[in-house]
C-alpha cells in the first residue's frame, strides 16, 4: 500500500470513530437516566406499598401520613369497619 492509500483510510476511519465514540457515550447517557428513573419508580412503589400496609394494619382504623422534605406528601388512611381498603391519597393535609 502507498503513502496515498493509508491517508485515504485513515480520512474514512478517524472521522467513524470520533462518530462512534460520540454515539456510544449518548448511548450510556441514556441508558443511565432510563435506569435511574425506573430505580426511583420501583423505590416509591415499594414505599408506597410499606405505607399501605402499616395502614391496613392499624387495629382500629386511623391514619399515617408521610413525609417529604418536611411536607406531607401521603395520607394513608383505614376505616374502622372491617373489610374497607386502605385509602391512599397524594394530597396529604
């Protein structure tokens, strides 16, 4: 091969690499913000769940609450009759 024929090369191959690189490191990005959103869903879900729980089984009905950044953020409630589900609502007072 002449001096010509690896500058030709090598004027296709640097530029695909600098492009694979590049795509790569999107590639990653993306795939860590995709899996910290779904850590982050299943961790509230899981919360959420310990929280309903608590509630449903509190003896005598009542209510838990918790608590983010210092602000109620849930309300966990059961009823006093048997056989109610425990109510869980977002808007905590």
């Amino acid at each position: 091969m002449t001096w010509l024929e690896w500058m030709g090369t090598s004027g296709i191959s640097v530029p695909l690499m600098f492009l694979a690189y590049y795509a790569l490191r999107r590639t990653k990005s993306v795939v860590e913000m995709c899996l910290k959103a779904y850590l982050q869903a299943c961790a509230e879900r899981e919360q959420r769940a310990t929280m309903i729980a608590m509630a449903a089984a509190l003896p005598e009905g009542g209510a838990a609450a918790r608590f983010e950044e210092g602000q109620p953020a849930w309300l966990f409630y059961k009823h006093a009759e048997q056989g109610q589900p425990a109510i869980v609502t977002r808007e905590a007072a």
